[in-house]
C-alpha cells in the first residue's frame, strides 16, 4: 500500500512555503527600496508589509515571478482547504483539474489566462453531453459538471421502465432512455439522452 502523507503534515508543509515565500519577497524589496522590515514575522504581517510596496512590485522587472510564486503557493494550501463538496469543477486544462469556490467569477488557468467561471462550467457542460458511460459515470458527470443530482438507480430504472414500455408498444421504438452499447454486463447511456429523460420525468430542472 502507497503511504501518503498525513494531510496535517502536508498543511503545515505548505503554509510554511507561503511563508517563506512572502519573507524572500519582503527582503527583496527592503533591499532594493531601501525599507526595514518592521513588522512581525506571521504570514499575514509580512502580506500587509509587502501590500504597502504593491506599487513597487506592480512596475518591478521580477513582477511576473512575485505573482506566480504567491499563486503557486496559496494555491497549495487551498488544496488542502477547499473541499470538493464546497467547489465547482471547471474541467482539466494543461493536465491541471481547474476548480471554483462558490461565488467566484473567475479563475487563472494555468497558462495565465483569466478566464469567467460560468463559461468555463458552459463550456464543460457541452462537451460532456455526447459522452458514453455506465450508469454510474453518467452520474459522476451530471453531478461534478452540470450540478445535478441523478442517482445511477435512477437511470437504470428509467431505462428498464421505458424498455418494458416499448415492449408493450406503449411508447415508440426511438422514443424514451435507450442504451448504446455494453460495457460487459452494465447498460451505456449517452449524457444528452439521460439528461432529456430525467428533464422529461420532472426529475432535474435544465437550465
């Protein structure tokens, strides 16, 4: 078994980065400006120290390195901090999962774009409507990237309905949740057509 870091371990780990990284930017600017250093060795004194130097940095040579450390470094700690439950998951752009806290009009990703976070979350939602999976990976996409919940039973169920239905001859052969393949013995559904049925049914609201 792969050991992994404890998570209180790993906090610690990288509010100390942050830390060190706004004290090497504080001596730079001391150094450079000249200024002293007067205020208390904590985080959140040496941020406010260097928050009277932001015009200073905002015209020094080193201003993209200063913006990029800083990022990098809370970034860290937000891993830790933020929750999947309590964030909106944007999609993966150059390999990184990109996500926002709720409330958040825009994200940076990682090439330094800024980017608005609902035409990220509109952007994400239409390339995953033509997607195929089980029951249960449709279920994952409809909640982490439309925000719905739609329980894998609840898609089975509306599939084996809708099938018996046909059967009958009380609803017609393209009509109603059909699957498109197997994956060995489990049902594949297309997001689109699980997202009509359910919208249909008055199960889920789409906007």
């Amino acid at each position: 078994m792969e050991w992994k870091e404890p998570v209180k371990y790993a906090l610690i780990e990288a509010k100390a980065r942050l830390h060190a990284t706004l004290v090497s930017w504080a001596k730079m600017v001391s150094e450079e400006q000249p200024r002293r250093i007067d205020c208390e060795d904590e985080t959140l004194s040496i941020a406010g120290w260097l928050w009277q130097s932001a015009n200073f940095l905002e015209a020094h040579p080193a201003r993209e390195d200063f913006i990029t450390e800083i990022r990098e470094a809370c970034q860290a700690i937000r891993r830790f901090v933020d929750t999947i439950d309590d964030r909106v998951f944007l999609g993966i752009h150059a390999g990184q999962m990109i996500y926002a806290r709720h409330g958040q009009a825009t994200v940076v990703l990682p090439d330094g774009r800024v980017e608005q976070v609902k035409t990220l979350r509109d952007e994400l939602k239409a390339k995953t409507l033509k997607k195929q999976g089980t029951a249960k990976e449709v279920s994952i996409i409809l909640r982490d990237c439309h925000g719905l919940e739609v329980t894998a039973k609840s898609i089975t169920s509306a599939w084996r309905e809708d099938k018996r239905a046909r059967e009958r001859g009380t609803l017609g052969h393209l009509e109603g949740l059909d699957i498109v393949a197997m994956d060995g013995s489990r049902p594949v559904f297309v997001v689109d057509e699980v997202l009509t049925r359910m919208a249909k049914a008055g199960k889920i609201k789409v906007a």
